[in-house]
C-alpha cells in the first residue's frame, strides 16, 4: 500500500477538525512577522515558517511517513536528543525548511482504514523509536500523551489497529503544521547554474500548484527530498478515469457512494492477490451480505506472507547497506526471491478468517462444483481481465471479460483447453498495486545532469545515502536531490515500507547538513567549531 493516498474526494462537510485548523491558518499571512505571531500550538517542533520567496536548505516534496521520519529526525537533531544525530550546524542555526503536500491533509492509507484492520509490522518500528527510543514521536509517548497507555499494554500486542496508527502519524504531523503547505501539488524541480560556482547547479527551483485554484508559486532551494509515495496502477484493459473502476486506495472513499445500499444485492468484483484485495473482499460479505462478490486472482490461491523472524531481518535498517553493495544481478535476484514477505499475499490470521467464511458456504449451500456456482462469495482462480466493457445486463454497470485458465490446472480429464466468461457487475475494485516513478516527471528538466540522459530508457541512479547520481561535476556538493519511497531495486524491500523510515530518516538528515554550506551562507562544519 502506499502512504500517499488521494483524499480528494473529501468534501467541505466532511472535513475533520484537523482540516479546519489547517485552512484556518494561512501561511501566506505570516511573511515579514516575527515568531510572536504564529499560532501557540500545543505540540510545536523546532522548524520554523520560512516566507517563500527565501532561498531554503531543504524542500521535501510531500509529507508523507518518509518526510515525516526527515522532520522528525530533524526535530530530534536540534532537540539533542538522539546522539546518533550529531550535527552540530543544527544546534547552532535552524534549517529553512518547507514540506510541500498535495493532500489537504495528512493521511496514510485513508482509503484502507478498514474496521479491525490491524498493522503488519510492529508499532516499534515508528518514527522515531528505532533511531531514538527517547524522542518525543514515539509510538509509546504518543500513548501516553492520550492517557491510553495503560489500556493498550492490557491489548497484549504490538499490532495497533490501522486507524490508531493513522491517528498517531497525523500527531506526529501536527508538530509540523508550521512547515508544511498542504494543498501544494509539486509539478516539476529545475535545477538553476550559478554564476560563481563554474555552471555548476547550485540551487534548484521547485514549482507547485495550488490543488483548490491552479495558482503557481516557485520556492528555490539547495537540497530537494522527493518522497510522493506511490501512484495507484490501474492496469489495462481496466479504464483508469471510469467512476465504477475503484482502485483500492479509494476503496473506502468510494464504495460508500457507488454501492450505497448495504442490503442491496449487487454484483462486485474484487481483482487482486494481496493484502488489500483480501481485506475488501472480507468486508464486503460482512457489510454487504446479500451482494454477489466475486475475487479474481491469477494464481491457484491466496499465499501467506512469511513474517517469520528470520525472515524478517530483511527489514533491519542494516540490511540496507549488504543489499546496496551486491552485484545488480545477485541483488535483483535475491530481493525477487523475498517478495513473498510483502507482495501478493496476506496475513495467515486473514486468511484463515476468509476460509472460514467460504467453509461456512458449503455447509450452507453445498459442497459440489455446481453448489459452488451459487455461493454469494466465491475466490476465482487463475483468471485474467482481459477486456472491460459497460455491461448491457447491469445499468451502469461494468461487463468483464475473463480468460478463465483454470481448467488447465484444476480439471480431472486431459488437454483441457481454456476458456472465456463473462462477469456483469455493479462495480469492480481492482487493488493492483502502485506505481513509483513520479520522480521522473518532476526530475524531467534535470535530464541533462544525469549520466546517460539522452537516452531514453535511462533512469535515475541513487547513491547509498539516497542522494541521485548527477553527473561528474554538474551539481555542487553544496546542492541535491534525494529519492525516497522508489529505491526499491537499489535498496531492498523496506525501501517503501514503515520498517525503517526512522533510521533512514536520519540518515537523510545527516547526509544533507552534515557537510555543505546553508541557505544562509553559512558553511554546517564551520558551526561545529
């Protein structure tokens, strides 16, 4: 899943509290006023508004949990708490730094917060416990601070629910309600040349739009953090932009508003092996108990994820260095050997849960194949979409076709061939993943720094600490751009997971003010001394 998801759909009356104070507060108001002016929050981070025509140290482009780790562990390192953060220049100045967010707000998974969805990793691996088991943003002190404390540890568990964890990550995010623009869509980063510096790019500038009403603004900056999380993948043949092809990071947007009756008996098509799919296929047989809900899968069955222990040392933050240093080769071949602990499957606790339910049917309707045919819930596998249509049965409704393989795989009698079939239904939900390339669009204008970059399959190369490969001398070690969320084949699986964004927050930090010069004109090792 990815953490960047679309709350477009909100509405005015909808708004939660969070959004209120947000609008309520216009950045935009403040330029030329002294710190006396800004809003007393209750919880207020180090980072301080800069006006935006300033030059900054740092634009992060979204505020998702990969920046909220950065401004957490930039908190931490002007704090003094965290001695694996020793920056001195941070004690010294504050950074001049804006997180730019296209969402009105913050949100994680919002459109999967799904009741008695629980989190798959432990809450220990939050944004700061980690690197800093003493920071203010633990998950523990997050706790403590709303006196539950007590009564979670009476939970017995280290897997909160999906939507306390949420609602611990919009806290961490409103220490920071300063520093952030939110409604902000960046659309491109352009590196600028400096007179004084051989051509080499010294700064960037960074172009947003405002979501509400197209206005433009352009900040400059040294160093730019690029971490928009995932786009949804909406494959072909399934149209991305038709109103009944839901992707599931709008699942719990949408589904309200096109299937609006619960005991209504639609038809409804789930595509998908993994997490997501499974968690919406569930939910529907609770919530829509008399539809007819179909889950398409291209393999025989639903796998587990393996999130035994020692398998799950993939995920230590120190695994990323071993994984960065292997031959391109061996490391693609080992990181597709541990897909299996994140993608395509679900946890044993929902699966089990989900065969329940199917066992439940057969006692209920019947044990045979034909019995089958009249089960509300049925898992199909091995089958594949291979053309979407609007149905001439189900008005407004979606006409898939299938290629139904299963025969090959599943039937007693030989050379069996494949066959076709038709699906009419009133909505399908297609949980297909993400894609996590929006860095090349907004890096399009930088092409020419890249190593390579005339050619038109390139990609942009990281280096260990996140920082994108320019070419020999074209950018100033005193600029750069760093990648967050899209390092996948580089870094390892917890590239884009919760599992290490503490640690590897601060290595970002680190590796943007350890050495260099401010926005100010300062040099950071200099204010060490």
């Amino acid at each position: 899943m990815a953490p960047h998801a679309d709350l477009d759909l909100l509405s005015q009356s909808e708004q939660t509290p969070i959004q209120e104070h947000q609008k309520a507060f216009s950045f935009e108001d403040l330029e030329d006023l002294g710190d006396h002016h800004l809003p007393g929050f209750e919880n207020r981070s180090h980072l301080q508004y800069t006006p935006v025509e300033e030059l900054h140290d740092l634009l992060c482009v979204g505020f998702g949990p990969a920046s909220l780790a950065i401004a957490v562990a930039l908190h931490d390192a002007i704090d003094g708490t965290d001695a694996s953060l020793d920056v001195p220049g941070l004690n010294d100045r504050l950074p001049k730094v804006a997180f730019l967010e296209r969402q009105h707000q913050f949100a994680w998974h919002a459109g999967m917060l799904l009741p008695g969805a629980r989190m798959q990793i432990t809450f220990m691996k939050d944004m700061a416990t980690m690197r800093n088991p003493k920071s203010d943003f633990t998950f523990m002190n997050y706790l403590f601070k709303h006196d539950r404390l007590a009564e979670f540890m009476n939970l017995n568990t280290f897997l909160p629910s999906r939507v306390e964890y949420e609602d611990y990550m919009r806290w961490c995010a409103s220490w920071f309600d300063e520093v952030v623009h939110y409604g902000e869509e960046v659309v491109k980063v352009t590196p600028e040349k400096s007179a004084s510096s051989n051509g080499a790019i010294t700064t960037f500038n960074v172009l947003s739009r405002e979501v509400d009403t197209g206005k433009l603004r352009s900040r400059r900056t040294k160093h730019v953090v690029i971490a928009t999380g995932g786009r949804p993948n909406i494959p072909k043949p399934f149209p991305s932009n038709h109103p009944r092809v839901v992707h599931s990071s709008q699942f719990q947007h949408v589904s309200c508003k096109v299937l609006d009756k619960p005991q209504h008996p639609y038809n409804i098509a789930v595509v998908g092996n993994g997490q997501s799919a499974a968690e919406i296929f569930d939910f529907l047989h609770s919530n829509y108990p008399n539809a007819r809900t179909r889950l398409l899968i291209k393999q025989g069955a639903l796998r587990p994820s393996d999130d035994s222990p020692f398998v799950n040392e993939i995920f230590n933050p120190g695994r990323v260095d071993s994984t960065y240093s292997r031959a391109p080769a061996l490391r693609s071949t080992s990181i597709k050997e541990d897909k299996g602990t994140n993608y395509g499957v679900v946890r044993i606790n929902l699966l089990e849960h989900i065969y329940e339910t199917l066992y439940t049917q057969r006692v209920r309707y019947g044990n045979t194949s034909e019995a089958e045919e009249q089960w509300p819930h049925r898992i199909l596998p091995y089958r594949l979409v291979t053309d979407v249509q609007q149905s001439p049965a189900i008005k407004d409704g979606i006409r898939l076709t299938v290629q139904d393989q299963s025969p090959l795989y599943l039937s007693d009698l030989p050379n069996t061939q494949e066959r076709q079939e038709i699906l009419d239904v009133d909505a399908v939900f297609v949980a297909t993943g993400y894609h996590r390339d929006l860095h090349e669009t907004l890096l399009k204008n930088a092409r020419h720094l890249m190593p390579g970059g005339d050619l038109e399959d390139a990609k942009w190369q990281v280096q260990r600490d996140y920082k994108v490969h320019f070419a020999d001398k074209k950018v100033s070690k005193d600029a750069g751009v760093w990648l967050q969320g899209c390092c996948e084949t580089s870094h390892g699986l917890s590239d884009t997971l919760l599992s290490i964004l503490a640690t590897r927050g601060g290595q970002i930090v680190k590796s943007i003010f350890e050495k260099g010069e401010g926005a100010d004109g300062s040099r950071y090792e200099e204010l060490r001394n």
